[in-house]
C-alpha cells in the first residue's frame, strides 16, 4: 500500500504541475496522504507487537485507535488544504490549466489505471482485516475505496475539460474532490473518537454473550456484562451472574471452562464471571 500510493502521488504531481491542474494535484495530494496512512498503520502494527509490561499490563493493541485518529486528522487536513487552492483555482480562472496534457491520452489511462489499482488495494485490504479485525487497516480500506471514486471523479472531469473552457471546470472538480476526503476523514475520525473514548460492545455481540451465557446449566441469570478495550484483540469482559448452584464437581466446572473458551476463541473475548450462587 506504501508503494503504491508513493508512485501514484509521484506521478500525478508531475502532471498536475505539468498542466497546473488543481483537480490533478488534489488526486495526487490524497494518495501522498494515503502513503503516510500505511506507514503509519505500518508503524501502529510494530508497537502493537510489543510484550504487555509494568506500565501496559494489557499490552499495546490500543496503539490502532490513536494510529485511526491520527490518519483521520491526516485526510481531514488534506481535504482542507486541497479545497483552499481549488477555492482559489476558482476565484483565479483563466490563469493556466494546460488542456493539451490534461486530455492527453497519457494522463487518460494513468487515471484509468489508479481507479484499478485503488480498487485493487480496497479489497486485498478488506481480505487482510477479516484476519486482523483491526479499525486502523480498517480505516485505510475506506480510504482505499474513497480514493478510488476520487480518481474515478478526476478521470470523468479530465475528459470534459477540454470542451468546457468558459467555466471554472478544474478548480470546481477539484473543490468537490477536496470536499470528499474531507467528509471520508470527518467520519474516519468521528469513528477513532468513539474508540479512544471506549466504545462498549455492540448489542449484537452483548446479545450473543448473554445467550452463550444463560446456557450454561450452571447459570441460572445473567445481571449484568461490562466490557473494558485493551485493543482489536484485547476485549475483557466481565459478567456477574446468579449461579443455579457451585460447581462441585468435574463436570459442572468443565461447562463453565468450555463456554469462557469459547468466547477467547470464537468472540475474542477473555471473560469472567462473578456471581453469588
């Protein structure tokens, strides 16, 4: 993902400055935005390797929230300063966008082929996170296919410039782009907030561990469930249940053992139980 988006934002930067095309430049500035994405996704995962330690007893997984948030602040910044030169493309129109290069059939299928090769990112990302379940690679698959429409937008606009001299194309192409990456960080980082601020679990996943939960023989209500995120893959839950009755023998204990390892492997969840009987 890092070289690809590095040689993408390489090579539209050349023609945007070529043809001084804001809509060009705005294009390339987002995939210059989605390399510093993956290298710092890139980065998140080696911290989140380290071992758990006195000061980090959990470990480090939550290391992709504050990676999340920040990529966020990454695209939200950049459809900002992308929208300020197209405003200003706008307002200056008629000072130079060069139509010969943008309607060159170079620059055509160079725009063709970002769109496959966004596309292509989206979903080999999509592949990886059902592995992972992590919400930083996450958030780079949204902007993977966010980047993918972008270029589509940008390859539609570079093939009606040419015919459309009289009015502000370029710097209004480029204004909705920068309007895009910045509404795809906005809900990036109104998603990263929610997990630094430590989101509980949603009501499918509680419905699915009360039920897990009630079925054991030896549980006879479940009162109440709190979950505390150490990270994508460090959720621990804690339930206080009525017990029917101990466990004072093999068997009994062995329900509960098999129904907590359940949840370890099958919700990654580590859960415990407290309860009176």
């Amino acid at each position: 993902g890092l070289g690809c988006n590095l040689g993408l934002a390489a090579v539209k930067f050349l023609i945007g400055i070529a043809a001084n095309s804001i809509t060009i430049i705005a294009d390339a500035a987002n995939n210059m935005t989605d390399g510093v994405s993956a290298l710092l996704t890139i980065l998140g995962f080696r911290v989140e390797r380290n071992e758990k330690d006195e000061l980090h007893p959990y470990g480090h997984g939550r290391i992709e929230y504050v990676t999340s948030f920040l990529i966020s602040l990454l695209i939200l910044g950049t459809g900002f300063s992308v929208g300020k030169e197209a405003v200003r493309h706008i307002f200056y129109f008629g000072t130079g966008t060069d139509l010969t290069v943008v309607g060159s059939a170079q620059v055509i299928i160079v725009f063709a082929f970002s769109v496959l090769i966004k596309l292509g990112m989206m979903f080999y990302y999509r592949w990886q996170n059902k592995k992972l379940n992590s919400p930083a690679l996450e958030a780079v698959r949204k902007d993977s296919l966010s980047d993918a429409c972008a270029s589509l937008f940008t390859l539609l606009s570079l093939l009606i410039m040419p015919y459309s001299s009289t009015i502000p194309l370029d710097g209004i192409a480029g204004l909705i782009i920068a309007v895009y990456i910045a509404a795809s960080g906005a809900v990036s980082l109104r998603d990263s907030v929610g997990l630094l601020l430590g989101e509980g679990m949603s009501q499918k996943t509680e419905i699915e561990l009360r039920r897990l939960i009630s079925e054991c023989p030896e549980i006879e209500n479940v009162e109440e469930i709190k979950v505390h995120d150490y990270g994508p893959n460090k959720k621990i839950a804690v339930a206080v249940v009525c017990f029917t009755k101990s466990c004072d023998n093999e068997m009994q204990c062995k329900s509960i053992d098999d129904m907590i390892g359940f949840c370890k492997d099958k919700m990654n969840i580590e859960l415990s139980l407290y309860g009176m009987l």
